[in-house]
C-alpha cells in the first residue's frame, strides 16, 4: 500500500499540455520561486501524504493528460484577505496514458492505484492524438 495520495484537477481553457505548459510560464502562474503553482480555496487536509510522492494531475478536454510532482504546499493570501492554498509543482510535465475524467468543482484526490500510467519511455515527446481519437481509445481501454 501507497503511503501517497495525488490531487486530480481540470485545467479549465486549456487545449493541450502545450497550452498548460505555455500557462505555467507566465508570471501569474508562478511562485515566488518561479515553479508553476495552481491556487485553490481549500487547503489538502491530506497535506502529509501528499507532500510524501504526490502528483496533480490534469484533466485537459476531459481526459487525464499528464502530471506534475507536487513539491510542497504554500500559504497564499489573496487581496481580499483570505488565506489559500497554492500547490506548488515541479515544472517537468509527465504524460500520461490517456484516462477520461468527467467535469467536477475544485480538486480531488487521486489514489495511485487509480491513477493512469505514465507514458512508456520515448513515447512522451510523440505528437499527441487529436482529443477526439484520445477520448475514443480511452473508452474502449486501448490507452
């Protein structure tokens, strides 16, 4: 058994892991540090097994893409005042074998066990399939 839990989240306008990458790289998507960071309201109260292996990973047009190893959980205090959660992620993107996700509010967590699987090495650099065809091999578990 894991003693790691993952986050799962949608990366809402996003068309591809190009698109979430060329995101991360702006400066409202940073930390301090300059690694990609993604705010939300809630703070983990998993923070511990997260912290301990974890990854977020994205949903891009309803389909798990790719992930990122979370480095570690930030105080982020907004202008209005409320204290939040930045989830702070290394910059390498990891893609994933493709896994279809349905909409849904927020973040969830994402046990490893059902988590999909990286992409075998030498795959991750290939032209990514169009969505459509993505979604299609994913339904019938080729992916």
């Amino acid at each position: 058994m894991s003693s790691h839990i993952n986050i799962i989240k949608l990366s809402v306008g996003t068309e591809n892991v190009e698109g979430l990458a060329a995101w991360q790289a702006t400066k409202r998507a940073q930390a301090p540090d300059g690694s990609p960071r993604h705010v939300t309201r809630m703070w983990p109260k998993r923070e511990a097994e997260i912290l301990n292996g974890g990854s977020i990973y994205w949903v891009i047009k309803g389909v798990i893409q790719c992930r990122q190893k979370i480095l570690r959980l930030d105080e982020y205090i907004g202008s209005d005042g409320i204290r939040r959660c930045s989830i702070v992620s290394d910059p390498k993107l990891i893609r994933t074998q493709g896994s279809l996700k349905r909409p849904f509010q927020g973040w969830r967590y994402l046990k490893p066990e059902d988590a999909p699987l990286d992409l075998p090495e030498g795959r991750e650099n290939e032209e990514p399939l169009p969505i459509e065809l993505n979604k299609a091999l994913a339904e019938i578990g080729v992916l």
